[in-house]
C-alpha cells in the first residue's frame, strides 16, 4: 500500500462525521496552556493513535519564555443578588476567564463589572478570554445577560489551582522510509471552540491513523500543543533534530464553509509552498493563498528566524476572518462534516504529492520516441488512468534529472495527478527512470 492511492481513502461524507465525532467527543473538556482539560484531550485521540506525552516541568527555561504555573479548575460562578447564580461554569467552560486566580468573596456591581467580558456587537455570544502570563481573574458572558445585572451585591467563586506542575504535549510519529520529517503541528488549549480548535486535532488524528497503514517515503510527526508555549516548549527541547524537517504544516481552522487557505512559509518558495498551491489549483474548491506575516497560529514560531522551518499553515477561514471567532457561536453546528471531509482530502493531496514528487531522466532523449510502437496510445483514457498524449509529451520533454514532477506540473498546467499518472507509465514502458 503507498500514500497515492485515493481511491482507497474513506470517503469525504464518511471522514467527515468520523471528525466530527471526535470534535463532539473533545468538545466539552476545558482545555488551557497547562493542566488536566489538556491531558484529557490526549488521552481521547491516544484511544485512536499512539501518543507519545511528554511533560515539562513549571519554571523550565524554553528559549525566552518560562513554563508556567499548572492551572486546573473545578467550579466557578457568580451568584446575584437573590442568591441565583447569573454566570455558571458549569454551563460553559467559556464563561471562565482562562488562567483565573483563585477567588471567593463578595462585592458590588460596579466592581464585579470590571472582571467581566462580553461582545456588545454579538449580545447572545460568550466571548473566549484569557490570562495566561497576567494573574487576573474573570468571567465571560452575554452581552444581554450583563445589561441585565441588577444593582446589589454579587457573589464570586473561581475555585480554581495555581500551583507548581507541568506542560504536556503530545506527539504521533509514523515512521517511512528515510528519517526526513513531515511535520504537522495543531493547538490543543482552548476550551469548547469547535473549528478554531478542534477541527486541527480531529483532522491532524484521522491524518496519522490514516498514514500508519500506508507505506511512506518521509516520516511524518504530528505536534498536539498548546498554542505558543506548546510549539517554543517542543522546539527547544528538538533543536539538533530539526535539520529533519524538510516540510511542513500547521493545521487549524479547518472545518467552516469557507474556502482553503494558504499561508506561505516565511521564505515563501519552499517545497511545501509549491506542493500546497498546486493541490489548491487542481482542487474542485474555492482557494485562496495568503503571503507570510507574522501573525496566526503557530507557524509563527516554526518560522521564527532562529529556525526558519519550512512551515505554511493549511486552513479554511483564518482565524479572525470567521465572525464566529473566539466567541461561544464556533460551536458544534459552526463545523460542517462536509468541510471536514474536503480538508481531511486536501492534506492527504499534499500527502500524495510530497510523496511521489521525483525529478526523473527520459531515457530516450534525442527526438519524440514512438509511442505507438509501444502501445501507448492504449494506456490513453485507460479506465482509471490519466494519461493523455500531451501529459506524455511534457513529461518527457522536461524529465530531464533538472525538473521534478511539480516542475513539470506548475510550467504545464496539467493536473499533478496527470504527470504522475503519465510518469508512471512512462516508467513501466522503459521510457523514463527516476534520476540518480
């Protein structure tokens, strides 16, 4: 079995309820930096691939920044004047500012307004808020349910840890052929936002289980962490073995209606870079490719200039350009499992063609060789092949140990699936070998 064979991928409807599924079942974790959420998320996709969990202690020194303090909560909630509670955890885990100190006490209105978080312009929404690296303490709500708020005294509880631990991360390694490493990278931090967060995670853990079965040239490594310090953790405990990475992706924001994006590496003109594009091109779908800026996800880190990997992040809407953003509407209904399926292809396309991009030599290079003599024209439109006469004549024209199949892919126009195809039969009739 290799990673070219499509038709042996489950299909897009199929894949996409299977991610959806697993994007239920993590949904309703509170996940942060640090912590238990964190851990659990882990131990759910370690049920459907290896894991390999790795825990940082606090205080540890990881380039410029420190791990920070493990935070875990149990309950928060404020409770109004007549004693109901007017903002519950327990309903959501985004009505807890991340990172809260603990707190228990009483105070008025106009004070207890100051720790509070909504979204005017989306009076019905919760708004994802946290603080990480600032001790604070907070809670988030309707913008409706806070002009609501009757004057008098209002009861606090975060009961909530702050104390020495760790930060975990997760790594699935599937190994191929030669230690040259794929490397796709998603954040686990952020609690009960389904397309933001969790469509990564599901994709990126149907992706390695998918891979484990086929047979690969790279080895590709799938990066579980929490956003930022998650990536700058990994990174400075990796820095002899990053020479390995020769590609890769950060995904997120994978699982709305909008189109497939593109964010370009910091050098812009890398394989990855290449190989993405040309997988939009010759999809069905709507595209769009964005030039590097230092703002997004984690390739920020990956692309530092210290590293300067060769990472682009692979998305859908990116993330601030979906209203739903960081607010309790990316919920359960915001992912669609069509869209989930699409992006889970998508990857598996750049899969495709990361692994069978080879630069080959025409063995017969002087004029056209015969095709006809040698039954080619049968293998032309042969059921489930796409070869025609033109993809022959420009893969053979430019296989020349200079040009690789996405060369010939980007200067032809013709679909990468044509060029391999025509490759391929070009190689079992004597006509072309893979150069030395």
């Amino acid at each position: 079995m290799t990673a070219t064979d499509p038709h042996e991928l489950p299909g897009v409807e199929e894949v996409g309820e299977e991610l959806h599924d697993l994007i239920r079942e993590l949904f309703p974790i509170c996940r942060s930096i640090t912590g238990n959420g964190l851990r659990q998320t882990f131990e759910v996709i370690g049920e459907r691939i290896p894991l390999e969990v790795t825990e940082v202690p606090t205080g540890t020194q990881v380039l410029d920044w420190t791990i920070p303090q493990e935070w875990n909560v149990e309950a928060a909630w404020v409770a109004g004047p007549d004693g109901e509670r007017v903002v519950d955890f327990a309903d959501s885990n985004l009505h807890l500012l991340g990172y809260s100190v603990p707190v228990r006490r009483r105070l008025p209105l106009a004070e207890l307004k100051e720790h509070l978080w909504s979204l005017p312009e989306h009076p019905d929404r919760i708004p994802f808020r946290n603080s990480y690296y600032s001790p604070n303490w907070g809670f988030c709500l309707p913008h409706r349910v806070l002009e609501s708020l009757p004057e008098g005294e209002y009861e606090v509880c975060i009961d909530s840890t702050l104390e020495d631990g760790s930060l975990t991360y997760a790594e699935a390694f599937v190994p191929g052929e030669t230690e040259d490493e794929v490397l796709v990278s998603g954040y686990a931090c952020h609690p009960s936002l389904a397309n933001e967060n969790l469509s990564g995670l599901a994709v990126m853990t149907l992706l390695a289980r998918e891979l484990a079965t086929r047979r690969l040239r790279y080895s590709y490594r799938f990066l579980f962490s929490p956003a930022t310090i998650g990536p700058i953790a990994w990174l400075a405990r990796n820095e002899e073995q990053l020479s390995r990475v020769e590609h890769g992706l950060v995904c997120y924001c994978v699982g709305d209606s909008g189109a497939l994006t593109y964010k370009k590496s910091r050098r812009g003109d890398t394989e990855i870079d290449r190989v993405v594009q040309l997988v939009l091109r010759d999809s069905d779908e709507p595209s769009e490719v964005h030039e590097w800026e230092p703002w997004g996800g984690d390739e920020r880190q990956f692309n530092s200039p210290g590293f300067d990997l060769p990472v682009g992040a692979l998305t859908r809407t990116p993330p601030g350009a979906f209203p739903e953003y960081h607010s309790s509407a990316d919920d359960l209904d915001f992912v669609v499992p069509a869209a989930l399926g699409r992006s889970f292809h998508a990857y598996m396309a750049v899969v495709d063609v990361l692994e069978t991009n080879e630069t080959y030599v025409n063995l017969s290079p002087k004029g056209e060789p015969q095709l006809g003599r040698r039954g080619l024209y049968r293998a032309i439109g042969a059921s489930g092949a796409s070869v025609d006469e033109l993809a022959l004549l420009w893969v053979l024209n430019l296989s020349d140990g200079e040009h690789s199949l996405v060369d010939i892919a980007e200067r032809s126009g013709l679909r990468y699936s044509q060029v391999r195809d025509s490759a391929r039969t070009l190689v079992e009739h004597d006509l072309l070998a893979i150069a030395s």
